[in-house]
C-alpha cells in the first residue's frame, strides 16, 4: 500500500477563518439560498456583436488558451437584444434602452396607472406604501424571454435546492411597471401568493438610465439580499433581475431620479424541461454570501499560511456513474454546491470535483487515489474494507484496495473538511454507493463481486466504507469525475482545495 502522510492541517489562526467559513456554508446550506440575482448586457450595435465574433475566432485559432482559461472563467458572455415593448393600441415597437424623452416612452408612462398592492384580502392604492405606475399583461407585449436567457435555470439551480433533478420553476409574467423620480418606492412587503404552485417572484429591469435609490431589498431569517439596479447614462445598459422566493419580505427602496422600468413575473414550479443550459454568467455571484465569506477568508494574511486544503463535502446528489452526466457539471450543480462553485470562479480560484470515498476510521491523514478507466477515485483514510455478505448483516471484510493494485500515493494530503449539516447528516449516498457498485463491477473480476453489493457498502458501520458525496474539484475534461480544488496560485503559501 502506498501511503504518504502529508502534515498540511490548517494552523489555529486558519482553523478560526475556516470555522467562519463552515458556518457561513452551513447557514447557506440550511437555509438554501433565497434569493439570487444577476445583469446580462444588452447589445445595442452591429460592432457589439462583430466583437463576439472576433472573440470566438480567437478562441478557435488558440485552442489552448480556451482550455486553460475554462477552467477558470470560461463561460461566454450571455447578452440580449434591444427588448421590446409594444402597447396595445400602438403599432409601434419601444426598445430598451431608450432614452425617457423619447415619444413612445412618454406614450407607455402615460399609459400606465397607479399600482396598487393586496392588504387585508383587497387591491389598495396608499402612495405612502407604494409609489409606482402598473401596465397588466393584456395592455402589452414583449419579447423578453427570461427562459432563453439563462436566467430560469440559474433560479432552477439556486433556488430550487432541494428538489429533484426534473423539477424546476417557470416564469410567467405579471406587470410591467415604472418606478419614477422622486420618490417612486415600494415599503416592505411580502407578495400575495397568485396561486399555490407559486413558488417566487421575479423582477427584471430593463436597461433605463435611473439614478440613487431605487435599491431592491429582500429579506429573509435575519439576512439581507442587496439589488442595486441604478445605472447612469455613462453605464453599459445592462438589464438587471433578481428572483426570490414568495415569503420574503421585500421593497424599493425610493428612486431619486429617472424611471425604473420593471417586468414582474410570477414563478411556479413546474416539470423541468431538460437539463441546463450552463449560462451562469448571467448570474452574480459577488451578491452571494459565500462570495464575501470566501473573500474573508482569502483576505486574511493568517489563513493558512503554511498551505492546507479545505474541502467541503456537497450538499446534494448527483449521478457519478453517468458521463453524460459528468459533462454537465458544474451546469447540474444545485442550491449552495453551485453557490459555493460560482463564489470560487468569481474568487478566480482553481477548482476541481472529485468523487470521494471516506472512510469511518479516526485517521483521516491520508488520501489514496486510484485510476479508475479514466477516471480518478479519491481514498481519505486508512482503512477501506468492504463487507462482502450482500444478504445478511455481517460478512467477511475484504480490504477494499487489494482490488486496485495500481494505488498512488496520496494526491492531496490533509485535508479541512466542511460538512454542512455535520458528519453523516448527508442523506444521499445511495447513489454514491451505485457509483462505487458501478466502479467496481466495471473493474474487478466478476467473480469476486455481484452486481448488488451496494447493499453490502453501510456507510455507518466503521469498519465499512464510507461514501462522501463529492469533495470538490472540478476539471474541464468530462472524463475526470468530480471534486472542487481551489487554490491561489498568487499567494503560493496559502493553497485550499475544496
Ligand atoms: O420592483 C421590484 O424590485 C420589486 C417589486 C415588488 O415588490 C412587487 O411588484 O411586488
Ligand atoms: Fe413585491
């Protein structure tokens, strides 16, 4: 057996920063994310789109450059077209952006009418409490699609943490309306359920110059998501969304000058489609709380300063035994395991995923890692051992790595480990276990193993194997299964790996 222990744990100093950081995740993981929020620029002219060009021809004369980089900040940039907005009665098309002295923009903000809001079962008209102007849905159009720009996916992924893989949200939309200068605003306030699929709302602005306040507030168990939407005439025109979800309270904070032109939608859950689209770009992940609990961390000159990894074990499932499913990470990646991935892109960190087997025994000071057909299995601990009876309760153990004879020294050393929820509170790794019943069954002698000794894996028994679903690292190459390895490559001492 080849073993190396590697004494990287993390000083005390670090220890401290981790420990913040483990509880910012676990509060995240706990309370899932509630809402999300992002900006998509808008393309206004033909060199615009010429330069998207440009881009993608460089990329493919450099094919090299686009490997290295995707691994850190590979994704396009997603952007949109001039939206449209036409009134009925009027034949002509409004694009965002325009400029507020334009005619037909002065026809939409005189058509619209006072908003109200639902108090006590009635529509109410206060502008103490709201201040803004309102179009219903059947006196315009638009082509804004929220779907085909990404962004119902980013909702599906952050939002939506703990539901299965085929459900998602769909995106109806509700009002148009304009907040206004001086003191267009809406107070606090928790929306009125439209019906009991509904499971959230989402607000987009579209690209219009407004200037000071105007800020989108939500709340929700003590935290506060910040949306600050003003852009002034020197800005890109960028059309700015946030989504969250139905119980939390909200508001507008007041707009001191120019419009504030808002589409609402209404998110219901629904049957999710297909798989995703991948366009997180779309999202900003400085506004997740992760994001600033990272940055925290990496701020500190203190935080392991003689090198150490951190891993943090995921919080949800996903098929390790399907490539095709392998390839759509991170696209898949759910609730606070995308939130943590997004924060270490934004972070510029390196990342990796790997699947991780964990074992029960107190010596965690060593990793194993095996080649499986292409694929790399991570070993913590020093003891693997399969119980072998498939039927009863207790079988013969079988020292799980005499099947892998191939095994390297350890790849990553000692590693920090976050388990939000705690060790063992992680409730799916059952297919964790499918996946190591396909590994082995792909690579060990039939005779030796059936194919139903996942029933014979028992995660709480010590002497058995214990699965974690994911330590992070993530590769580009869809062949290499899954772990998150963050490092910093500009501060050489102090290297995590999650
Ligand atoms: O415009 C916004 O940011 C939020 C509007 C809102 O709270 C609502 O329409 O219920
Ligand atoms: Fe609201």
């Amino acid at each position: 057996m080849a073993t190396q222990g590697v004494p990287t744990t993390a000083d005390p100093a670090s220890e401290q920063l981790i420990e913040n950081f483990a509880g910012t995740f676990s509060a995240v993981s706990k309370s899932a994310m509630f809402a999300c929020g992002g900006s998509i620029p808008v393309t206004t002219s033909a060199s615009d789109a010429s330069d998207g060009r440009q881009e993608n021809k460089h990329k493919e004369d450099n094919p090299d450059i686009e490997t290295k980089e995707s691994n850190v900040q590979a994704d396009h940039v997603r952007s949109s077209p001039p939206i449209c907005i036409r009134l009925e009665g009027c034949g002509k098309a409004l694009l965002f952006p325009t400029g507020e002295q334009s005619s037909l923009f002065q026809q939409l903000i005189s058509a619209t009418e006072p908003a109200s809001f639902g108090y006590q079962g009635r529509d109410v008209i206060d502008e103490t409490y709201r201040k803004a102007t309102k179009l219903d849905t059947s006196q315009f159009l638009t082509d804004f699609d929220p779907h085909g720009l990404g962004i119902v996916e980013i909702i599906n992924q952050l939002l939506l943490p703990s539901v299965e893989l085929h459900r998602g949200v769909r995106a109806e939309l509700y009002k148009l309306n304009v907040y206004s200068g001086p003191s267009g605003h809406f107070k606090a306030h928790v929306d009125t359920p439209r019906s009991n699929g509904q499971v959230g709302s989402l607000v987009v602005a579209l690209p219009m110059h407004f200037q000071g306040g105007g800020d989108l507030l939500v709340r929700h168990e003590g935290e506060t998501v910040r949306f600050d939407w003003s852009q002034g005439d020197q800005d890109e025109p960028t059309i700015k969304w946030a989504a969250f979800y139905s119980d939390c309270e909200h508001e507008v904070e007041e707009v001191k000058s120019g419009h504030r032109v808002t589409l609402t939608y209404n998110l219901y859950l629904a049957q999710r489609p297909g798989l995703l689209t991948g366009s997180s770009t779309a999202m900003d992940a400085t506004q997740l709380p992760l994001y600033l609990s990272l940055a925290d961390l990496l701020g500190c000159p203190d935080f392991m300063t003689a090198g150490g990894k951190l891993g943090v074990v995921c919080s949800h499932a996903y098929p390790h035994t399907n490539d095709k499913m392998h390839s759509l990470l991170p696209d898949m990646l759910k609730g606070v395991d995308m939130a943590l991935y997004e924060a270490a892109k934004a972070h510029k960190l390196q990342y990796d995923l790997i699947t991780c087997l964990d074992s029960d025994e107190e010596d965690y000071s060593e990793v194993y890692r095996e080649t499986l057909g292409g694929k790399d299995l991570y070993f913590r601990g020093t003891q693997q051992w399969l119980d072998t009876d498939e039927g009863g309760d207790d079988g013969d153990s079988i020292d799980f790595r005499s099947y892998f004879p191939n095994l390297q020294t350890p790849h990553y050393g000692t590693v920090t480990w976050i388990y939000p929820g705690g060790p063992g509170a992680n409730s799916e790794q059952s297919l964790a276990y499918m996946h190591i019943r396909s590994q082995c069954s792909a690579h060990m002698a039939a005779d030796k193993f059936d194919h139903n000794y996942s029933t014979v894996i028992r995660p709480q028994t010590r002497s058995c194997i214990r699965i974690w679903h994911c330590c992070w690292r993530f590769h580009p190459s869809p062949n290499v299964v899954h772990h998150l390895w963050l490092s910093r490559p500009h501060i050489p001492t102090a290297r995590i790996s999650i």
